[in-house]
C-alpha cells in the first residue's frame, strides 16, 4: 500500500468515534516497534517527523524507512510534518513525499497565523497533500521552544470557525490543556483538561477533525524503571489515560505521543544495559526498546485510541 493522507482516516474516526495515533518517529526502531504494532491489530496509523527528527535522521533516511515499513504492513499510513515551524519547511516536506504537514501559527497573532497557514494550505491542496493547523498555545518544550504554563492559551472557540474557514486547513489542532515532554502536571497536582472548550469548538464546527498534541499519559512503569536502571528523572505526570479514551470518542481524530515513545524505548535500553553492563552490541539493547515501542504503541491503539481492526 502506498501513503495516504488523512482525510478518509479522519472521515472514518469521526464517524466510528475513535481516534488514529500520531506517533513521532526518530529511526528504524521506532518505526517498526510502531508499524508491526498497527499492523497486526489492522490499524490505520499517521507517522510524525519534527524538525529535530529530519536534522538527526535526515529526511530522505525517514521517508525510505517509512515506505519500507509500507512494504512490511498492510495498513494505511499518513506520514506528517511535525510543527512544521514555516512555509519552506512545509514545502520541502510537501515536495519530498510526505502526505500531510502541520503548520504551526500559534505563537503568532490571528492575522499572521492566518496567513501562513493558508498559503501552506494553498500549496499542500495543489500538490495532493493535507494541512494540519493551529489555534491557541500548548505549555511544554518542542524542538528546544520552551512555552512557560504561564504563556500557554485555551483555544478561543470564537475564533475556530472563521480561522478554518479563511485558511482552508484540514484539521485543527487545540489547545485544551495539554502540554508536551514528560513532566505535564506537577506533583500532587489534579490533571484536567477542558473538555468543555472541546465540546463548543466542536459546536462551531461539526464534522470538522480535532486534534490534540501533548497527549502522552506517560507510564509510571516506565519512569520507575528508568529510574530503577540508573536513570535521574524526576517523577512524571501525563494526561490520565481516561481523558484520552473520552476525548478519542469525541470530534478528536488524532492524537500525538511523543514522550511516551522516548520513555518506553529508554527503560528497555536502560534495563539491557543495566542488567548487562559487559553489553556492547547494540542490537541487544535497541532490540529491547523496539520491543517495549510495540507493546506500548498496542496498548495505545487497543485500550486508549479504539483503533484497531479500523485499517
Ligand atoms: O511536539 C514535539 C515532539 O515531541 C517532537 O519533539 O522536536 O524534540 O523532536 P522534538
Ligand atoms: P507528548 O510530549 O505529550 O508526547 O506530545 C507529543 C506531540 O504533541 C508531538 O507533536
Ligand atoms: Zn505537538
């Protein structure tokens, strides 16, 4: 099968109430702990590649990779630009294979974020290829951007409509309380997110895909056996993996983890290196990472997104 891109993904999520994972990709075991996950529980899947991930592995290393995967396993794979951060860089990913690209406006003004984000769409649409956008601020560190909790904004359910409609995106990514890396909530803190700005967004544009970044629930197993192996980590708070399933059934239709990838694939190497300290042949600890990659990434489809068998 060839990529796809995420519109009848999307349409089908919507419908069926459930939400397709989005889950960031850095190198060859990544990508098959994910695919060999998504492909034998028959789920459609999106890839994501941030702009770290193309400066580490190179672009052409990831979309080679990513169409082997293809080869491997039948099922419906959308590859994506990951807070495409302006238009060259959506260009570029729009030209070099890639079925679908996140612009990311939201740190600036209306109006500019606006601007950008439809002349991505205008191009993206001439070339075959979807637009994810932005509206609102999520607090957390991507590609060494810091947003401070304090500098993180809801998405204004006033603004969604005219925003869609004068960019022509695809898709829209919100901000309802979510954040990215690993430390979420500090310790002792309640998680919440507002699902009641969800549900007005959703008003103000029915049938429109939703999606929310930040979204890894980040495994207390995980954190103690980095810990457990040697690792300094703080004690981590994610997003309670109920929130999710609640938010997979509603208008969200895709759901991005990055962190719990990292936190899965780091106790697994840890726990090989650990046990073994006279270890140097990298297959045996990188083996361990895909693995615990696939476990995880099942877990995710099965139990949290409801994806599986909707390939
Ligand atoms: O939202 C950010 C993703 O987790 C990608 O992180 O920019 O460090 O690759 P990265
Ligand atoms: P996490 O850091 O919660 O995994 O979020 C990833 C993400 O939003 C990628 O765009
Ligand atoms: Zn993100």
């Amino acid at each position: 099968m060839a990529l796809v891109t995420t519109t009848e993904m999307f349409k089908k999520a919507y419908e069926g109430g459930y939400a397709v994972g989005a889950f960031n990709v850095n190198n060859m075991e990544i990508i098959q702990g994910i695919t060999e996950a998504a492909g034998e529980l028959n789920s459609p899947l999106i890839l994501q590649v941030s702009a770290g991930a193309r400066k580490y592995a190179n672009h052409a290393y990831l979309v080679k990779l990513v169409e082997a995967a293809l080869e491997v396993n039948d099922i419906p794979i959308a590859l994506h630009l990951d807070h495409g951060a302006d238009f060259e860089v959506c260009k570029s990913c729009i030209d070099g294979g890639f079925t679908s690209v996140m612009i990311d406006g939201s740190h600036h003004d209306f109006e500019t974020n606006i601007e950008v984000t439809k002349r991505v769409a205008e191009y993206a649409h001439a070339h075959g290829v979807v637009v994810e956008g932005e509206l609102g601020q999520l607090a957390g560190i991507e590609d060494e951007v810091n947003v401070s909790a304090a500098d993180a904004a809801y998405t204004n359910p006033d603004q969604v409509e005219e925003f869609v409609k004068r960019t022509g995106v695809d898709s829209l990514a919100i901000a309802i309380g979510t954040s990215h890396g690993a430390f979420k909530f500090k310790p002792g803190q309640k998680p919440q997110l507002r699902f009641d700005i969800l549900k007005e967004i959703e008003n103000r544009i029915p049938g429109f895909p939703i999606v929310l970044h930040g979204a890894s629930s980040v495994s207390q197993e995980y954190v103690r056996e980095i810990q457990q192996y040697g690792g300094k980590m703080a004690d981590a708070i994610g997003i309670p993996e109920d929130m999710l399933r609640e938010a997979a059934k509603s208008a969200v239709c895709k759901i991005n983890i990055d962190s719990d990838l990292r936190l899965a694939f780091t106790a697994g190497v840890r726990k090989v290196l650990a046990e073994d300290p006279s270890a140097f042949d990298p297959r045996a600890y990188l083996k361990e990472g895909r693995a615990n990659i696939k476990a995880l990434v099942s877990h995710k489809i099965i139990d949290v997104l409801g994806s599986d068998q909707k390939a």
